[in-house]
C-alpha cells in the first residue's frame, strides 16, 4: 500500500530552523514529483514547493521562498523540507504530497513561537 509519512515538526522560535522528512512507500518515488504543502490555523491548505522527478527542478511559494529548500533522496524514497529564518507565520501543519499518485501524508505540526 503507497503512503507518505511526514516527521521533524515541532515547536521552534523566530529565527530558528527545522528540517521535515517525508517517507515514501509503495510505490517507485523517483518516478513521481513531490510537493509539499501547508496548512497555518483557520486558512486553507496552500502549496510551499515541489521537486520534480528525474529533471530535478524545484519550485517555491513566494513566501517561502529564500529561506525554505526542498529536497529529495530518491535511494532512500526521502524527501526533505529544510525550513531556515522561521517566522510565526510559518506555523502550520505540514504535508506532503505526491499530485501524480494522489497521495497524501498525515501531516506533521510546525509552531513557531517565543
């Protein structure tokens, strides 16, 4: 059964950084682009990057964008979020996304907090 599980959230100041793992399954990831995407508290869910598969192009939301670096291990089925320069506004919960699979992770808390 393909699944996508997210881990590395958690609570972290202004300023500070975290790094996100998604764990593919299931399925050939390196054949498939992986996205991530978030969702702060009462907003709707709103896409923050995306690695293609085998070109290895990256995207970014504006607003991440410079300070968040998404990347993928496709050896270990991984792909990664590293979040530097976090702000409040960066609180939300995060997910990963396979768009051609349909697949969705469970998602993992992020809290950016004094």
């Amino acid at each position: 059964q393909a699944q996508l599980v997210e881990s590395g959230g958690g609570l972290v100041q202004p300023g500070g950084s975290l790094r996100l793992s998604c764990a593919a399954s299931g399925y050939p990831f390196s054949s498939y682009d992986i996205t991530w995407y978030r969702q702060p508290p009462t907003k709707e869910r709103e896409w923050v990057a995306t690695f293609t598969s085998r070109g290895g192009r990256t995207a970014y939301a504006d607003l991440v964008k410079g300070r968040f670096t998404i990347s993928r291990s496709d050896a270990n089925n991984t792909a990664y979020l590293q979040m530097n320069n976090l702000i409040s506004e960066d609180t939300a919960v995060y997910y990963c996304y396979a768009p051609s699979r349909g697949l969705w992770g469970q998602g993992t808390q992020v809290t950016v907090s004094s």
